[in-house]
C-alpha cells in the first residue's frame, strides 16, 4: 500500500508523466511513415485511450431520446 500512498502524494508528476507519454506517442505516430514504430507505439496509446482518458466517447445511438 506505500505505492498507493507515494501515488497520491506525487500525483501531479504522475499525471504529468502520463501526458507526456501520450503527447510522444501521438506524435511519433502521426509523422512516421511506416508502420513499424506505430505498431509499437500504437497498444500504448489504445491502453491509455481506454483505461486512462478522460475524453471517452460516448456512442450517442444508445442514448436515450
């Protein structure tokens, strides 16, 4: 549970880190050309797209009327 602890005490250089992570990510993968290095980097970006972001899109068909 200390890594809980150190976790809440250094969050902002936590969510710092994770910001910069994404932003390299991102821009590696849009000025590559080839696949290779997004193939790497792409799982990363998926995994934080998925269990980290804050701007999850919402699927407006299954919103009630």
């Amino acid at each position: 549970m200390e890594w809980v602890k150190w976790i809440i005490a250094n969050w902002a250089d936590v969510a710092k880190i994770i910001a910069e992570v994404i932003g390299a990510a991102s821009v590696i993968i849009a000025i590559t050309p080839t696949l290779k290095d997004d193939n790497f980097w792409l799982p990363i970006v998926k995994f934080i797209g998925k269990y980290i972001a804050l701007n999850k899109k919402v699927d407006d068909t299954k919103r009630p009327k």
